[in-house]
C-alpha cells in the first residue's frame, strides 16, 4: 500500500498537484485545529473529488494540537506511521507549519520506505525529491472550480455559465467588431441610446422591443448587418427595430467587452479553464460580485473585470480598482491575480497614452493588470485580421506566460 502525508494549510494547490500525479492509496492528512475550524482538510478532499479523485473513504485526518512544535509534529506522525508501518510512505513537507515541515522530514528521513519531497511556490512543475531521488514532474492543470473549492467556495449555476458561454462563442465576432470600433463616434452613440432605453424599461431584465419611433440609428453599415444578423433585428434606413431579449440586451449594454476578453484568454496555450460570467457560492450565499471571466494559468487563479463605456461615474478609475480589490480579498486565497480590461480612457493620461500614475501605483499595490482601450481595440484589429501574432499580442497585454 502507498500512503500519502500532506500538511494542511492554506494552500492547497501543492498538496493537490502531489496527489493527482502519484496517486496514492491512502491519504494521510495533518491538520492543526486552526485548519480544522476553517475545515481546510475537508475542502481538500472536496478539491480532490471535483478533479476525479475519491478520497472520501481513503483518508485519516491526524489532529495535532501544537503546530509549532516539532516534537508534537513528530508524536503524531509516529502514531499514524506505527498503524501502517508496512506501507510505502510518500511526505509532502511543503504545506503546513515550518515546524511540521521540520518534524516530518526528521521522522520519516531515517525510513527506508518514505520519499520525501516538497514542491518550491516559484516552480510548480516538479516536486523535488529530498530522499536523493529524481524529481517527480507535475503534469496536472488545476481547474477553477477545484482551486476554489481548496477555500470552501463552489461554483454557482454550472448550467447557466455553459449557456452563456455557449452564447459567447456565437456572438465573439460581433463582440471583436464592437471593440476595435469602440471609439467610433456612431457607434458609441448607437450603444448609449441603446442603453438609455434598456434602463428606462429595464431591458437587461425582460429584454426589449425596439420599434421605429425609438430612433435606434446605426450609421456603420458593416457593424449595422452584423448586428441585424446577430439578433435577426430588421433595418430600414440605418434603423434596426426588432425584438432583444434579455441576453441580447445584456451583451449590447457592456456585456460584448466580456466575451471578447473571454475569447482572447481561451487562445493562449498556457492558459486553460477559461470562464464567462462565473458565480461564486459558500454556504449557499453567493458573493456579492459575479466573476466577468476567470481562469486559471501557472496553477493559479486570475479574475478579470471588464469595464465598456465612459465610466463617467469613476472619473478617475479608482472605484472599479477597489471593487476588483474587494473580490480579490473576498475569496481569501493565495496566489490570486485580477485584470481590469477597459474601453474608458478614464484610465490613462491623455498627454503620454499611458495610464494614470496613480492608478498605476494602485494597481501594481493591488497586483491587478490594467489592459487599456488602446491594447483592447489593437487586439481586435488583430482578431478580426486574422494576424497570426494575435496570441502573443495578447499573452504581452495580459503578461501571461508563452503563447503558442
């Protein structure tokens, strides 16, 4: 039999990726009652069993009273360790206390039956081998819903982000078109007026029926028929009249920014588990903000919020900064970066083009990309092309990893 020790902690991810690639038989799993309370070892397990491990019956959870100690560390490895004496044991020392590192690599060092190995935060490709061994290569992508669940969190309304995102990919050329003309003056009206009607009959709710008399005008012949075509709207004289539902409305009142991002981020090879409109729960209550596009790369999570318009309300961007910030620290996990991805040139300064030297600094204290309209609609330009360096434009704007 192979059994597996890992050491309770935060963070999970480490533990996760040593399970999934060696595969153990049994779980031994260390937890310290202040991981207890916030039923980090259970969460664990949760992760697991989202990703196709089942280790609801293949576990032991080793309570340890003194998390600084090593003795104590030591105490209860031997308690554990003289029930499966037999066993081919596998140490994780990276999670967990330094002491119960400690102590877990002076118990078992001396086994001739342990490997010990621990998993370095700036290279989680490979676990290496502190028993002499060759390093063990992690080849496991971690997805959201487990990197949530690490922290007690679920994912809400599985159904409803599959059909949005299924809608995604339908309209993300209409989307692509509406972002490299998102300065055009035409259209920027067009998509006002459109909003201001949405608001007064609260179109993002019921949808809206558009009729002559509403004066919904569309100079832009190209972006005109794609919109018709989109939304089998009907066009007399730069007029589009016709019946949107609520999804329509919705993705023309700011929602097209979300699904062009999403499509850009689903390019890139070094990203994966990319998601449209994702809904966050613990406990049965949802956060108080919805994700406009997560996704996962270097084993960690990014979420990202799309801002279309003037944002006349923040003036100075500084608002959308603290809510991105807010959700950040909302979900309370290690290894979280976010993305502000805008078409409102509240962000930058208008005499260099770059952004803002205030929002600069806050941003970079918030570990949050700020990706500006410039870069937004270049990257359009690119996608609508067809340019074959569209994905290195974009893994350079967003600063991820190597794209193919």
């Amino acid at each position: 039999m192979r059994a597996m020790l890992c050491l309770i902690s935060e963070q999970h991810v480490p533990n996760l990726l040593a399970v999934h690639e060696l595969r153990s038989d049994l779980l031994v799993l260390l937890e310290t009652e202040g991981m207890r309370n916030r039923n980090a070892a259970n969460n664990f397990l949760k992760a697991l069993a989202i990703g196709g491990l089942d280790y609801l019956t293949r576990n032991e959870i080793v309570p340890l009273d003194d998390g600084d100690s090593i003795e104590e560390t030591k105490k209860a490895l031997e308690r554990v360790h003289s029930m499966h004496r037999d066993a081919e044991w596998i140490v994780n020392i990276t999670g967990g206390t330094k002491p119960m590192s400690i102590g877990a690599y002076e118990f078992f060092k001396q086994k001739k039956n342990a490997k010990i190995i621990y998993i370095s935060a700036s290279d989680q490709s490979k676990a290496l081998d502190f028993s002499g061994g060759e390093d063990v290569p992690l080849r496991y992508r971690i997805s959201v819903g487990e990197f949530l669940a690490g922290y007690g969190f679920d994912l809400g309304y599985p159904n409803k982000v599959r059909e949005n995102e299924e809608r995604g990919e339908r309209l993300l050329d209409l989307a692509a078109g509406i972002a490299a003309n998102s300065h055009n003056g035409a259209l920027l009206g067009f998509l006002a007026h459109l909003s201001k009607i949405s608001n007064e009959r609260r179109g993002r709710d019921k949808g809206l029926e558009i009729s002559e008399s509403d004066g919904l005008l569309l100079k832009d012949a190209h972006l005109r028929e794609m919109l018709a075509s989109s939304f089998e709207l009907k066009c007399d004289g730069g007029y589009l009249t016709g019946a949107l539902d609520k999804y329509a409305v919705r993705f023309l009142t700011g929602g097209w920014l979300e699904v062009f991002t999403w499509g850009l981020l689903r390019g890139l090879d070094s990203v994966w588990d990319v998601h449209l409109g994702l809904q966050i729960v613990r406990k049965g209550e949802r956060l108080q903000n919805d994700l406009d596009v997560a996704f996962m790369t270097d084993q960690s999570l990014r979420i990202v919020e799309c801002k279309s318009g003037s944002q006349e309300h923040d003036k100075e961007g500084s608002d959308t900064l603290y809510k991105i910030e807010a959700i950040r620290k909302q979900l309370g996990a290690l290894r979280v970066r976010s993305y502000l991805v805008t078409t409102s040139d509240n962000v930058t300064d208008p005499n260099t083009g770059k952004i803002k030297e205030h929002l600069a600094n806050r941003s970079n204290l918030y570990q949050c990309t700020i990706v500006k309209p410039d870069d937004v609609r270049c990257l359009a330009r690119m996608y609508l092309a067809g340019d074959e360096g569209l994905r290195r434009g974009v893994a350079k704007v967003f600063g991820i990893g190597k794209a193919v």
